[in-house]
C-alpha cells in the first residue's frame, strides 16, 4: 500500500473539438498485485461536506466523479479500479469542540463517498469493511450482502458515471469552442443548486427567466447524508 497527495491527472484527446482535462486529487491510497492497481480518491472539505450522484446527470457535484474518470482513463495504467471515491472533513472543526471524545473525533474524521461492491477489492484498502472504522456507513449484514447505507456501487455502475464524466465534458467542451457562456443556474426540486457558494451573486446579472428548473423523484435511500 502507499498513498500519493496532491497528484495531477491529465486526459487529452485525438479529437480537437474536446478539450483536455486536468485534475488535482488531494489523496489516493493505493495498492497493486499482478492483476491491477486499485484507488481510493479522497478530496478534503472543510465544514460539513455531503456527496451525493443524483445531480451528476445535471453536471452538479462532478468533482470525485471526474477524478474516478481521470484515473480510469490514465493511458499509463491499462488496469486500473476504483474502489471508492470520497470526501473527508478536515481538522479545524474538531478544534472548535475540544470537550469531543476522541470516539467523536474518529467519527468526524470517516471518509464519506461511495464504495465499489465488491468486498475482495475493498478489503484490500479497508480490512475493517465488515463494520468499517474508516469508512462512514460501511457495513455489512450477517449474510454478506452490504447495508443500503453502505452506498456501494456495482462495477457497471462505476463505469456509467466515468460514462456520463465523458459525456459532460464533450458538451462542456462543445459549448466553450462555441462562445456559449450563458448564465443558467439550475433550480432542483425547489433548491438553488448553482448559487449557494458563488461570491458574485451581488454583481451578477442572471433574470428570473434564465433559471433551469428540474426536478428529482428521490429514490428510497438516496438522500443526502
């Protein structure tokens, strides 16, 4: 095993139209055998960090999901695999509460994200995944199957979203080469998704009639943490 910190991914392409992407993964923990090498991606965030997949298709929250599609398309590693992607939070608010147990502690500090479901591949990065100490929600039931709040994704699954990655960087791409910049924030299931963090909103110029509106059917267990 070995872990590698603030490492750049780079993907470019044949076809001049899509432009090349780049990424700076904060953390990767890796281990290799004779088949493969295998990832976990870890992005720090500060406060309290939530990762959630149902606004990937909207082009929202890609950050991991790009990552995941940097390394499965790093032309230097024929085989590569994920085993997880996720955030974790970093120290400072567990300076703020200094009376935490270090149980506490433990707790805050778990990584957040999804896991690939296959328990041979996981437990080469997390021995604990039965009932996992680094892991949050990671757990398994007496019969082997993983809790619904375990958020695993099948291999299919994984290699659907580095599918749609593409996709959105292809139209990404398409619309940059085109002078297409318009302001078009996207409104999902009532919620203001595209401004919440944005320091400009007191100069910017969006109307009332450039907002994309959508709208989610949630799906049992598919709530934000």
């Amino acid at each position: 095993k070995k872990t590698l910190c603030e490492q750049k991914l780079l993907v470019s392409y044949d076809n001049p139209i899509i432009l090349p992407i780049k990424g700076f993964i904060d953390k990767m923990m890796i281990y290799e055998d004779n088949q493969a090498t295998y990832f976990a991606l870890i992005d720090y965030k500060t406060g309290n960090p939530t990762l959630s997949l149902k606004h990937l298709q909207f082009g929202l929250s890609m950050q991991l999901p790009v990552y995941l599609y940097l390394i499965n398309h790093n032309r230097k590693r024929s085989q590569n695999l994920v085993v997880g992607f996720y955030l974790q939070k970093i120290i400072p608010e567990l300076n703020k509460y200094p009376q935490d147990s270090n149980e506490n502690k433990r707790t805050n500090l778990k990584l957040q994200g999804y896991t690939i479901a296959l328990k041979d591949k996981v437990a080469l990065l997390d021995d604990t995944y039965n009932s996992s100490q680094w892991i949050k929600g990671l757990k398994t039931k007496k019969d082997g199957s993983f809790y619904q709040t375990s958020k695993v994704l099948t291999l299919k699954e994984m290699e659907d979203i580095s599918k749609l990655v593409e996709e959105k960087i292809k139209e990404a791409s398409f619309a940059i080469l085109s002078g297409d910049f318009k302001i078009q924030p996207k409104i999902i299931n009532h919620k203001n998704e595209s401004c919440k963090y944005c320091e400009y909103q007191h100069i910017c110029r969006v109307k009332a009639n450039d907002y994309l509106y959508l709208w989610i059917k949630e799906k049992e267990g598919e709530q934000d943490e």
